[in-house]
C-alpha cells in the first residue's frame, strides 16, 4: 500500500510539475484511482504527501485541487523569501566546500546550458541549487522557514511566466552567485539572490507600489 501511495504521488508530482495538470484544477480520487489504477487509499495518501509539500490543497467536503494563489498571496510568499533567503546565502558563503561549491557550478551551467527548455528538470535542479544554499547556512529554523514559503507549484509557473529575458537572467544569476561563492564574498551573493527573487516577483506579479 506504501509502495502504491509512492507511485501515485511521484507520478502526480510529475504532472503537476510538468504543467500536465494546471493550477486549481480539481484532482477527483475516483478519477485518480481508475487513471493511475490503484485503489482510493494511496491516492487518499499521496494527496496528503502532496499537500504537505505545497502541490495540493486540500479543502474540508471539496475534496482536493491543485494549488494556486491570488496576488496577495504570491507577494507575502516573496515579501518573506526576500527577507530571509539573501540572509540564508549571506551565511551559507563561508561554510561552503569545495565539493559543495562544485555541485553548485554543475547545477547553475547545466540550468544555463538547458536555457528552460525542461521546465521539470529545471524545477528540481533549482529546488536542489536553492536548498545547498539555506542547508550550509546551518540554521534549521531559518531552513525551516524558507521550506513553508518555497513552494514547488509557485516556482515552477513562475519559470513557466517567463519571458526569454527575465528566463536569462534568472539564470546567469544562478552562475553568478556561484563566482560570488567562490570568491568568499557573502555581501555579492546576497545581492544576488535578492535581484534574483525580485526577477521572479516582477515576472509572477509585477512591480510591487
């Protein structure tokens, strides 16, 4: 039974996150069960999963859909990220190895090199370059707060919005807080990471007044 809740929450994400399922769609357990054909249990089960990463919201007698956002939102999500993630990075730059740093250079060239094309891939290699960062700044609490405001959905329309500009910024981005990594300076790295998250609002929600 685990291993079927497993399956369907994995192949779920994949839809989501590809765009295959879009936004405030409606996510029927019948429907789920006959069409990934297991039983409603695991689907019951891997909704939860999904709701408990951000994927999916589960509404009280209306069962479960797919999350969105109104504006409101989508600019207290980034009111905090930019609040917190450039303080995350800031802190991260001198705990960082060379291991470490080496990963990062290989996640930021290939998201540059794939240009968006992959949106899934580009998705979770973000997910990952993003979480090395909050992880080396060695504060569960501050990682934990990232991880409630970072959702997966949000991430995914946003590169999903963007035009081919705000696309290459976002991530020559990635590969500049690289160098800014490499070369110790956690004041270059915060920076960047707040363009970064600013390039993001802008393309989501526009310039906030």
């Amino acid at each position: 039974m685990r291993q079927a809740a497993e399956q369907a929450a994995q192949s779920l994400r994949e839809e989501i996150l590809s765009g295959a399922i879009a936004s405030g769609t409606r996510l029927g357990e019948a429907e789920l069960a006959g069409r990934l054909r297991v039983s409603r249990t695991p689907i019951r089960e891997a909704l939860s999963r999904l709701a408990a990463e951000g994927l999916v919201e589960l509404q009280p007698n209306r069962g479960a859909r797919v999350a969105s956002w109104s504006e409101d939102q989508l600019r207290e999500i980034f009111e905090l990220r930019l609040r917190l993630e450039p303080y995350a990075v800031r802190q991260a730059v001198p705990r960082l190895g060379e291991d470490q740093l080496a990963e990062l250079d290989g996640l930021a060239q290939r998201m540059l090199r794939d240009g968006g094309q992959d949106l899934a891939g580009l998705v979770d290699a973000n997910r990952r370059f993003h979480g090395m960062f909050i992880e080396a700044a060695g504060s569960p609490p501050l990682a934990g707060a990232l991880k409630a405001v970072t959702h997966a959905a949000v991430v995914h329309q946003n590169f999903a919005d963007y035009t081919p500009d705000a696309m290459r910024r976002s991530l020559h981005h990635h590969v500049e807080m690289v160098a800014a990594a490499r070369a110790g300076d956690g004041d270059w790295a915060e920076a960047v990471m707040r363009a970064h998250l600013y390039n993001a609002r802008a393309t989501m929600i526009g310039r906030s007044g």
